[in-house]
C-alpha cells in the first residue's frame, strides 16, 4: 500500500466534512440583519416625540440591524421600574423615573441620556395670553410629582409667576390633558409634541416651553439593572448603539424623519416639519448631559419637593458603556 492510499478518507466522511465547512461558510457570510435576533423588551412612558428615536429604530430597522428583536412596552408610573427590577423588561427609558428609583435604593443604572430637555409646552385657551394670567387658573399636567409637574412649576417661577397660585390639575395621560384642555376644564395644559403644536393650529396658544429654563432634564435615555452591567456588558452595548444610530439618523434624514412624523401622528406637512424642529434641538447627540448638570437638576427637583429623596448622580449614572461604544464607532 503506498503512501496516497493510505491517506484516502473514506467517501462518506469527505461529505460531511464537505458539508460542515460548508455549514460554517454561510453561517460567517449571513449578516447580523439576517440572523436570528435577540429578543429585547423595552419600555416607553407615552406615544409622544419625546420617544421619536425609539420608535424610528424599530420601524426604520436600526434595532434588527444590531441583531436586536425589540418589543416596546408602553408603561407609566412606577410599573416600569418594578418590570426593570423583576428583569421583565431589559430597558427603561424614562430617564428621571429610573434614576429617582435608583436613589431610593432599586438596583438601576443610568447609562445614556438621548434628550437633554423635554419637550414640553404650556399651551393655554385664547384668552390667557402670558404666564401671569395663569394665577388662580387650572393647569393640567399628566401626574402630580412627575417631570411635567416639575417644569411647570419651574417654567412659573423664572417667569415670576409664584407657583402655589396656580391650581395644578392631574389628568393621567397625555390623551386627558389633550381632551381637558380642548373641553375647558382646564385653562392650560402641559403638552408635548405633536399635541402642542396641533392645538395651536386650533387656536389655543403657546406662551412658553421648557427650552426658555436654564437647566438640562435628563428626560428620555436608557436605564438598565445594575446587576447587567456588571455581568454582561456586551449585551448591553448593541441597546447604545442603536440609540445613537437612531439620533444621527434623525439628524442626517430630516425629510425621512419629517415624512415619518406627519405619517406616524397623521399630521400635515407644516406642522410634522415643526414638531421635528422643536424635538431635534432637544436632542442629546452624544448620549450625555454632565454630571454637575444633572446633580443641579436633581437638588431642584428635591427643592421643590417633586422627589422624596435627594438623588447623588455619581452613584445612579454610569456612562462606561456609552463611552466604550463611542470610541468603537470612532475606529470602525
């Protein structure tokens, strides 16, 4: 027997050699895109643009793109944070929700900030024409204690209204407060976009915003259970990327993104081109708002006593993670 013969492989295991190596191959050359994704469960607090880049990375495919399979959850009020807790939900963006949670001792992380203000106005019936004339009015917000409260009372305040004067009005929803205020039971209201501009067109007026007070909201962003962080950081780090697509996405395809808008709210043209002007200037591109910024913010907020306890930001916000991800994207 020479040599050649004594190396023959058998028939049968060149074919499954054959179709191993040919197993492998495909496998390498499917896209993330095309492979099976991981299931992902996040939660929003309302169908509101403060919310826009997370619902254009589910529908425009930036989600599936980083092999991601996300359900998103509409919760409000203290569910999500009790979801994010359980491990029912993997992410929560309500910014202010998870890190008021978080200094009350809930195992939460903040780790990335994709608004540094809400949008939010102060849109009143035709006859309330500057911030004064809401002494002795109803204002409707959705929850007495929440962020709406709390720019509410701040929007009175620099503006040199005294808010104890004015009678704060808890609706529940954003549907509420759209429905209180077009039915008078209510003299102003609180509203995001599109609700603010919309009610504009129908005649109320806007007599001011959060973008006029001097200090930042961490309002939307991602929070995470610390446990995740400190266990399986790459599992986390696709959730960021996207979240950054999402917001130079936004940037970059404005008349996408308009189109998307009017489409979405079922707007017309004029006023999807404003809602995304008001909510793009909002935006956190880098994912961050300070730390000093934010701790201001949080001393504030415990001043005015809309949170129970003080909030030391060091210890609720990690941006690791997101700076990590910052500088991989950077080297791609």
């Amino acid at each position: 027997m020479n040599s050649l013969s004594a190396k023959r492989v058998h028939p049968f295991k060149w074919l499954v050699l054959s179709g191993l190596l040919l197993f492998l191959f495909s496998e390498l050359a499917i896209p993330v895109s095309a492979q099976e994704a991981r299931r992902v469960r996040l939660a929003y607090s309302a169908f509101s643009v403060a919310f826009l880049n997370v619902f254009l990375a589910q529908d425009m495919g930036i989600f599936r793109k980083h092999g991601l399979d996300v359900e998103l959850i509409q919760m409000a009020g203290p569910l999500p944070v009790a979801a994010l807790v359980s491990g029912e939900i993997d992410y929560l963006t309500g910014f202010t929700t998870g890190l008021v949670a978080a200094a009350q001792g809930a195992p939460l992380k903040g780790i990335m900030v994709t608004m540094r203000k809400p949008p939010f106005f102060i849109i009143s019936e035709p006859s309330i024409q500057k911030p004064e004339d809401l002494a002795g009015k109803r204002l409707g917000v959705d929850r007495i204690g929440s962020l709406q409260h709390l720019v509410a009372r701040l929007f009175l305040k620099v503006k040199g209204v005294n808010p104890e004067k004015v009678i704060f009005t808890q609706t529940g929803s954003v549907s509420n407060t759209v429905t209180s205020l077009s039915q008078g039971a209510v003299s102003a209201a609180l509203l995001s976009g599109p609700h603010n501009v919309v009610m504009v067109q129908k005649g109320f007026r806007q007599i001011g915003g959060a973008d006029e007070l001097p200090m930042h909201f961490p309002t939307s962003g991602l929070v995470v259970n610390e446990a995740r962080v400190k266990s399986d950081p790459n599992r986390i780090k696709p959730a960021i990327r996207v979240m950054l697509e999402s917001l130079e996405f936004s940037q970059r395809e404005k008349s996408r993104v308009i189109g998307y808008v009017r489409d979405k709210w079922k707007l017309d043209a004029k006023v999807a081109d404003e809602v995304y002007g008001q909510w793009l200037s909002a935006l956190a591109l880098d994912g961050k708002i300070s730390l000093k910024e934010l701790q201001e913010y949080f001393d504030l907020a415990y001043a005015y006593r809309q949170i129970p306890a003080p909030v030391q930001v060091g210890t609720v916000i990690d941006y690791t993670l997101l700076e990590q991800v910052s500088k991989e994207n950077v080297r791609r």
